[in-house]
C-alpha cells in the first residue's frame, strides 16, 4: 500500500488530555489502570443502527504515537509543564490494552464498541483521536450504508471530494463509503491507497471547452471508446445532450464496433429527464446505454426518484455523502468506566439530570445474541468475568422495563469485542477492506432484522444485561445518589 | 513552523480531472490556455456574507503538486492510459497563472473570488484540490464569524476535534476558525502549527477518576492554582459543582494567595445554571469567577441563552462549530469561463434551466467600491480590460434590474483578486495568521454594513456589472440560444 501519511499525527488532541495527563503524573498516579468505554446515544438519521469504522486508523493512530523534539518543544513555550513530565512525554509509547468491534461491524446506542484498560496518561492521551476517527468514518460509512439501500441495487458511487471537510475527510470519508457499500469512487488517492475502485469521465469544463457539444462528444468517444460516459446536461438534456450522445452512438462508435456506456445528467429534474432520455435512447436503439444521475442526491431523494419511476441505473452521490449532510456529527463519547485500586476495578458511573445520560458503569463484555436462524435479537452486556451459557434458557433483564420475566431460548451468542492490543502490542490481524465491506453486506442480509434497517421508525434494537450486571449498575446508582 | 505535512496530497482529485487531461493531451491541447474562476451561490445559514479561508493550503497544494512513482504506477495499472501521458504527468508542475482574493476577504455570492489562467491540463488537475480548501475552510471560517458575533465580545473556543471529519478537519477547522474570529482552540496541534492561543483544562473523567468531586478539584487546584477551571457538572452542578468550587477557592486558593479563574457547565439547561451559579459564586466573594459554558452551541443557542439572561463569560463551541452543523456544506464551484484562440480569450458561458445558475462568462476584474464614509456599498465585475474611472459619476448595471440608471458618485474601489502565481511562480507574499484574522475583524468593524450581518433576514450585496461587461454577457447569451 502506499505510504501516505507519514505525518506525526500525536498531537491531534485537545490541550486537556495533557494538562489532566500532567496531573495525574504529578500526583503518581499515572500507572493506576482505568478503562474507557467508547459509545454513542443516537444512530443518525433516526435510523435502527450504525456501522463502526475507523479502526484501521485507530490501530495507525496508536502505533505511531510520539511526541517529537518539535512537539516537546511547543508545549515547553506553554509554560505550564514541568521538565520531568516533558521527558515522560518524549519517551512515551502507548502500553495498554485495546478492545473493539472488528472494523464493519453493525453496532447500536449505548453498548461499548471499543474499551480501553490501560494505565492512566495511556488512556487520556488517546481520547481525543480515537473519538475523531470513529465518529468521523461511522458516520459516512453509516450514511453510505443508507443511501446504497435506497438505491435498491443500482450502483453508487463517492464524488463528494470537493465538498469534503479537508483532504482526509475525502480520502477517509471515500474508505468510510466503501465500508458502507458504494461501488466506487472518484477520489483517486482512495483507489490508489485502499485499491476502491475509482472512476470518472468528464466534467462540464469538457463540454465548454469544445465549439459545441457534439465536438466535445465525439473527442472523448474517440479517446475513450470503451467506456464512453457522455455528460448531456451543459446545454439542454432533452434537446440537445441526448440528440449528441445517440449521433456519437452510431456515428463515432458504431463504425468501430463499440457501444455507447452510459449518459450522466447532473442537474434539472431527474426523474423526468431520466424517464425521456430512456425513451429517446431505446427509440436510438440504445437499450443497453445507462443512465447515470448525480445532483445533491442521498437516500431521500434517490427513494424519490426511484418512487417517481426515475429511469436511472446508477448514482454519483456528493456532497450530501462525504458530509453526511443531514445529520454531519456522529457523537461518539469516551467515558471512564472503572478505576483499578487494590488489584481491583471499581465500576464508575457518569450519573446526569437526562437518564439517558447515565453510562454503563465497570468492566465489560457485549454479546450478539442469534436465534436458531441466525438473526440477531439483542445485544447483552454482562460483567466482564461472568460465564454466559446459552445452551439453556438464559435470564436477562431489559433495562427498559426490568420487572418483566425474560430468557434467551435456543440462541447463541458471540462476544463483539476482540482484543487489539495487549500491553501496547498489536495483537490483531487486520482484515482487508474488502473483507470489511463484505462483513457489513453479510451482516446486512443475514443477522439483521430488515425491519432495524428501514428509514422511518425502525425497530429498536434490545440492549439487554445479565441480572448480575444490572444489579451491580443498580448498586452503583443507589450509591451516588447518597 | 512545524514541518506538519509531508504526505503528496497530488492525487487528492477526482479521476476525471486525468481521464479529462489524457484526453486534451492526445487532442494536442494541452497548452491552450483558459480560464476558470471558483465562484459560490448562496451564502451559508442564510447568511449575508462569507469568509474566504484556505489560500494558503492551495498554495502549497500547488507548489508541491507533482505525481510520484507509486502515483504513476497506479495510474498505469487503471490500463486507460498510454505510456507519452504518464511520462508528461511525472514531469509535471503547475505552470499556470492563479489570482485570489487575499485570505480572510468578505465576499459574495456569484464573484470570481479565485481565477486560474493556465495551460489547460494545469487548470484542470487543481480543480478539486482548490475547490476542497476553499469549500472546507471558507464553511468553518464564515460559521466561527457567525458564532462570534452571537457572543457579543464573548470569549469563543473551538473545542471540535473530536467531531471534526477527521484529522485535517481539526487541523484546518481551527485554523478556519481562528479567521474567523474564535479566540482559541483545544486541538494542540493547530496550537503548535499556527500558533493558535490552545486552553483545555479537565474532562469528567478527571472527576470521575478520584474518589469525589472536592478531592478531584484540590488536584486540580494544586497542580494550576495560576489557572484553575472546574468543571463542575459530574455529579450536580448546584448541589454538588458549585459548592465544592467556592470551597477549594477559600480553602485551596486563597491560602496560597490565588483567585479561581474559572468554573464550566458542561451540560443542563445553561441559561439556568449559569444565573445560579453566578449568583451563589457572587455571594461567596467569588465575582471575579468566570462561567464557562459548553454542549452542542452554535450562534442560535448562544445568541437564546444571552438574550435568556445566561451569566456566561466564554463559550466553548464543538461540533457545530467544527462540522458547521447546521449546513455543512459551502458550494463553491469551479467553472471554465475562457478558452484563448488566435491569441483572444473567447468567453464561455454556462446556460441553465436554473437562471441563478448561469455563470459570469470571460476574463474579468471584481472591484469592491466604497462610498465616502469607507463602507462597501457593492461589488462590481468588469472586462479584465476595461479601465474603472470612479473619479467621476460611473455609470453600472445592477443584473436584477437591468432597466435603471445607476451611477457610482464619489465612490473609490479596490481590486479584489491579487496574483498568487505567474506562470507556475508564486509572487504573492503570504500574510501572517494574526494579519489575515485582524483583516476579517477589520472589514467586519470598518468596512461591511451591520445590516449585512444580522442573522435574519440579511441585506443582500450588489453584485454590480460594468455596461460593457453586461452587454457582452447578453450577446453571449443570445447567442447561445441560437
């Protein structure tokens, strides 16, 4: 793979994971173990999941962490910090252990995708970019994941990177899209990086370039008569960008034998434009010719379009992707969940006047809970030295509405978090993009309810706990509240 | 400066800016010079006016824009490309002419506020670069302005990084920000990059870490009693956050002769909080005492809590600040508005369905005129080679209103667009971070309307033509339709 990003990325943190960092040092705290919970509230959209992605730059983030003579340097000029702790900082490396959801997987509100125990400073340090690279490709890859199923299968693909937050969001936000099931995208770094299909044909300066639409037609069919794409909409769809593309059919391409691939309209009414380019195409003979649509598309308007009979076989989606325009924040948090003292982790709870604030407390283990056809039903969350036997009926306690009798039945169940590092070693083999695309396609159709994956008031996925874990979360409450 | 960003960020561009050049350079085309200009349609939020934020990372896209050897060996493996084009890409470097408005320049819908003129492939390859920056850092910039205002004099903070759309999103996003007027940032290394004021004191796993609220606050205290900030909402910001504040202020600080500086609300009904905790920290001798607020502000939510009554000092904006949230895209395009035959630069014009939609055709000048009192009272575009006398009545046309007689009277204007580069030479000498934010400030104190600048409803700039500009604009349309 090419080597991109040879940047020292340490300090992209916010100044209080030091100023806290330094703290702890100063007191002698800093190799106490804490853990960590990342998690989220809400998935976007108002829909039934999310996608988890961003732990290949995760596991980067980390295994490059350093701070160089320039950055010691700078936060010497700050004159807040003590050269003990300034020397602790240069030869800092990360030292702890790192859980998460493999790269792809389908994740819900509120359940730990990915848990740190580490020492103290390792674990501060950390916070800021690993929240960033979560929120940043769950979100696309999420809304990806949206707008691919409103397309019903035609294809879709990433043209978002003028609109993109900067250079990262386009070549992140292009793998994020790809997780998330588009075909392609236009961003070429991110094909050659990540090996994403890339495509691309012509732009309006093309076609404005050339005397008149029919030259700027027949230069490109000429120097591309494999895959002639002709954008028809610089002058008017129906009068002349159609008429153009059918003379550049038979008159450029049929004598050399090839056929014309496909029209883009990329402004005006689509449905309408696409329903009379097919007739005027089909009429041509040009059955076989696609119908490419670009225009401030995402899953809303392509339900639409598709709802109207719009007669287009594939999507070039932007800016409303690579921002995630609707909903542009995913709002992953990172809570502290528990504290080792005497050889011990004590839970912590993060208490708030909104009850759907309050976290998870103490160490932890998530389960994907299956049914015998192996759809997923709930997530569990249960302490993290319990034993969870599904081979018979299984007592568990939906926080929702704790009074109710409720047992697992003939389910399975597979624990969602894998280790990623130990003691600050790598000790994860990192699946391919490809492999994660196809993970997320597999869980899509196999173990997710379709009802979860509808736009409007999907089901709810359970998260449920162990009897004993809601007692001791319970407890916990009581506790603070005294 | 840190030496931050080494990576060749040259393939940050859509394919077709190559399927495009590949195809100018079998034409033999490749050196007719055009033009294009970057232009946007709408301002941000409904707004009256945006910030032009992001020269100074085109700049250096373009200086170091060149295709390495793993760039040319993905090229050549997309199999579309012959081996003369590859050879012509590796040998490339931008040759081209490029003009801006200088960095942190108000501006407007519909004006040119970048123009290259260059060989064509030269224009075309920078194309998503340019538009990228400029859409990024203009979107947060104008967003920070927005928000600043809201504030009234207000200290401001980003504290977005972990919202942000990855890495350079946090980056650039604090560096757009600070143009636009925040007072400093948490992301250390826009700190140590640009020199941003960086601040951050604690999150609520410092609280949460320590066995209570008060022992978690004496650390605090005892490691920067120069710099105090609580943060008070862990547990309960009035029965718990506040009391335990004023207690280490007399109990911690005041003993080593310190005042505490301040206290944040991370959460909760802001405007409530904050007149309380006012009133309890005004009653404990605590006056000096700043209030901090944060969570999920924008310049609506800032703008309700002081009209609310909100006893707020400073403001620490996030992810709506970061992700420009409430519209976070910025439009700006790119459009081919000259092609040079026989020595003539030939307008071209993009027509639409959408007549807001049609483009400023061939090469031109914008001027900002002034009235007597220096307030900007239009903008102007006129052929690039007609002479502006504003020493005497000048005669405009105002494209909404073609039909009346205007004149300028004792007007001056200004050029808007300096030059960048010449012939792939940069000749322009960059302004320093602080000059480029203390022009924004200036020309929103000095030189714009507040009328423009009010958040409903705003005034909307002129955008003026020059008769000759608007009477070769109107044959070219006519001709056209023809």
């Amino acid at each position: 793979m090419k080597q991109f990003d040879k940047r020292n990325l340490t300090m992209v943190m916010d100044f209080y994971e030091l100023t806290m960092s330094n703290g702890y040092f100063r007191e002698q705290d800093r190799d106490t173990r804490v853990a960590f919970d990342v998690f989220y509230r809400k998935n976007p959209d108002g829909g039934g999941y999310s996608i988890f992605a961003g732990l290949e730059q995760i596991i980067e983030y980390i295994q490059d962490l350093h701070f160089d003579d320039d950055d010691i340097a700078y936060l010497r000029e700050q004159k807040i910090f003590e050269e003990d702790f300034l020397e602790y900082l240069r030869n800092f490396r990360f030292e702890g252990d790192l859980y998460a959801f493999p790269e792809g997987t389908i994740m819900y509100p509120n359940e730990p995708i990915l848990t740190i125990v580490a020492p103290l400073i390792d674990a501060q340090l950390v916070e800021t970019a690993v929240l960033l690279q979560v929120n940043h490709q769950s979100l696309v890859a999420t809304k990806a994941s949206r707008i691919v199923r409103a397309a019903q299968g035609r294809a879709v693909s990433d043209f978002g990177a003028r609109r993109a937050h900067n250079m990262d969001a386009a070549v992140y936000g292009a793998r994020a899209a790809y997780i998330g099931g588009v075909n392609g995208t236009a961003t070429v770094l991110s094909g050659e990086m990540f090996g994403i299909p890339v495509g691309g044909t012509m732009a309006h300066s093309w076609v404005m370039y050339y005397e008149d639409e029919y030259t700027a037609f027949k230069k490109y069919a000429e120097t591309y008569p494999d895959g002639t794409v002709l954008l028809i909409d610089t002058y008017d769809v129906l009068k002349s960008g159609v008429p153009n593309a059918i003379r550049i059919a038979k008159e450029v391409l049929e004598p050399m034998g090839k056929r014309l691939k496909g029209v883009r309209i990329d402004s005006g009414d689509l449905a309408y434009l696409s329903k009379k380019t097919r007739k005027m195409l089909d009429e041509a003979g040009l059955t076989d010719c696609q119908i490419v649509a670009s225009n401030s598309l995402d899953e809303y308007t392509i339900s639409s379009l598709i709802d109207q009979g719009g007669r287009i076989d594939s999507f070039g989606v932007g800016e409303r992707l690579i921002t995630s325009k609707s909903e542009p924040v995913f709002g992953a948090v990172y809570k502290i969940s528990a504290v080792k003292r005497d050889g011990v982790y004590q839970p912590r709870i993060k208490v708030s006047e909104n009850v759907e604030k309050i976290t998870n407390p103490g160490l932890k283990k998530v389960y994907r809970i299956y049914d015998e056809t192996g759809k997923a039903v709930a997530d569990l969350i249960g302490k993290y030295d319990e034993e969870i036997d599904l081979t018979k009926p299984f007592r568990y306690v939906d926080p929702v509405a704790p009074w109710r009798q409720r047992t697992f039945d003939n389910c399975t169940g597979k624990e969602l978090q894998v280790p990623i590092f130990k003691d600050g070693k790598l000790v994860y083999k990192q699946p391919s993009l490809e492999e994660i695309r196809a993970y997320v396609k597999e869980q899509m159709k196999e173990e997710m309810w379709p009802e979860e994956q509808r736009f409007e008031n999907p089901h709810v996925h359970y998260l449920d706990m162990t009897p004993d874990y809601y007692d001791m979360k319970m407890e916990l409450l009581y506790e603070v509240q005294k």
